[in-house]
C-alpha cells in the first residue's frame, strides 16, 4: 500500500525566496556596539555645533594700542550688581583714558538678556578714535561681525567669547558730539558709546 505521507512529501513545493529569508535568524547589535555609535554621532554633532559659534579670533598682545586706555568696569558695574558680565569681557571693554564719564543706560531693564551701554564724552577726533579701536580689537582678540557709518556715526559689532561660558557682543560708536555740549565744552569732540549684550548658544 503507498504510504500517504509519501504522496504529501512529493507535492510539497520548496520554500520561496521571501519565507526563506524571513526564517534566518537575525542579528542585533550588542549592547557595546550601539553605545560606541551613538557616542561617535553625539561627538560628530557636538563638533558641528562648535564649528558655527563664534568665539572672536586670537589675541594678539603684539599690537599696541595707539592710546593709554581704561576699561568701561567702574562705570558699567553700577549696571551690573550681578556681576552677569565675565572679566575677560570687562577686561578687553576699552576706552582712551581721557574720556569722560557721560551717561549709563540700562537697555534690558531686567526683561530677557543683559543689555547696557555707557557713554563718553572725549576731546579725541573720530578718526583718533577709529584707529584706537582698531588696535584694541586685535590686540584683544575681538571678531568684527560689521562696520557701519550713518549720519556721522560710526559703529563696530563686535563678538567675543566670556569666560561664562556666553557669546558676548559689543557695539562700539563713535559719533559727533551733540551742539548742547560743544559749547558748554569746547574741548569735546566725539562721544564714545560701549554697549555690551549677551547671546548665548546654550
């Protein structure tokens, strides 16, 4: 007598490509293996990021500056009674020292990111005062971001790296002196102002 099973092994078709496939076992990444990717990627990503944010440029202590200068801490600390603003902000934040204490502005007024500026009368021509700026922003290792001039005025955005771990921008303007104060002092020629903001990357 034929054996049934034998008539059910012979019209049993193989196994297509597709069912052949989906029965192999497969295989999974260890535990180790997925760490040391999704370590290399953070790095990866970590670098990029880095790469866009500007930190200024390198200081180059070698230029000197054209004038004796003072820094803008004494007066702009009265804005700053948190001490938000780093000292190698405060230390590179300069001024001829002949200039003369004008006014102090406090921008944010506590809504958002620091933003103050002070102001300063100084006997020094616009042109003096450009070329001040000029040596001190290399000689402390400021980035230009932009210059512009309208209406006399004469501006440097300006981005350097604090030490608190912020992006920093500084507004450098020079510009005529206004007429109500030429003539209560004819020595003034220009007023300087410095605004110091924080943008951070964080």
């Amino acid at each position: 007598m034929e054996d049934i099973n034998d008539g059910l092994h012979e019209k049993r078709a193989p196994l297509g490509p597709t069912l052949q496939k989906s029965m192999v076992p497969k295989r999974h990444l260890s535990k180790r293996t997925r760490n040391w990717i999704l370590g290399l990627l953070l790095v990866a990503f970590t670098i990029s990021t880095l790469a866009a944010i500007p930190f200024g440029v390198k200081a180059d202590p070698s230029v000197a500056i054209t004038l004796p200068y003072s820094s803008i801490k004494p007066q702009m600390i009265k804005e700053d009674p948190e001490r938000v603003v780093p000292s190698n902000i405060y230390e590179s934040s300069v001024v001829p020292s002949n200039s003369l204490f004008y006014q102090l502005e406090n921008l944010d007024q506590g809504n958002g990111q620091f933003d103050r500026a002070v102001s300063y009368l100084s006997p020094l021509s616009q042109k003096e005062i450009e070329q001040f700026e000029s040596s001190s922003i290399k000689h402390f290792g400021w980035k230009v971001m932009a210059t512009t001039t309208k209406n006399g005025r004469y501006s440097y955005y300006l981005q350097k790296s604090g030490e608190d771990g912020n992006v920093w921008e500084m507004l450098f303007e020079i510009a005529p002196s206004p007429a109500n104060l030429s003539s209560l002092n004819t020595n003034i020629s220009s007023v300087i102002t410095v605004r110091l903001l924080i943008t951070s990357f964080q």
